[in-house]
C-alpha cells in the first residue's frame, strides 16, 4: 500500500517516512524499506523501533536533527 501510494504521488520511498503509533505500522514501513518514527503519544507501543518521537511538538526539530542530519 505504501508503495503505491508514493508511485501515485511520484513520492520517492527513500525520501519518505512514516510516522506511525502500531506495530503493523511499523511493518508495513518495513516492509516497503520505508523510514520509520514510531509516535509514543499514539495508542500502540514497540519495543523495536529505532526512531522514536514522544512529543508531536518536537517533531520538527527531531526531524531535521537525528532523521536529516543537520
């Protein structure tokens, strides 16, 4: 789904990332070989993401410092 969603967009997988609160989520970005923020102020929980973001009001900073690099 993801991957046809980014086709239909002309979005490119590997410049995108999916913000998501469930571990199918988490899979779903996975198995597309999407980025993924796992959202610890949603309803689910996961032990193995690798980005994670406990506060939507720091999204932004997060994004352009630990996601983007600079």
């Amino acid at each position: 789904m993801l991957e046809l969603l980014c086709q239909k967009f002309s979005i490119s997988i590997s410049e995108s990332i999916f913000i998501g609160d469930s571990v199918k989520d988490e899979l779903a970005a996975k198995n597309a070989n999407m980025k993924f923020i796992f959202a610890d102020w949603g309803y689910g929980k996961s032990k193995s993401a690798i980005h994670r973001q406990p506060n939507i009001s720091r999204l932004h900073s997060y994004f352009l410092k630990d996601v983007f690099n600079t």
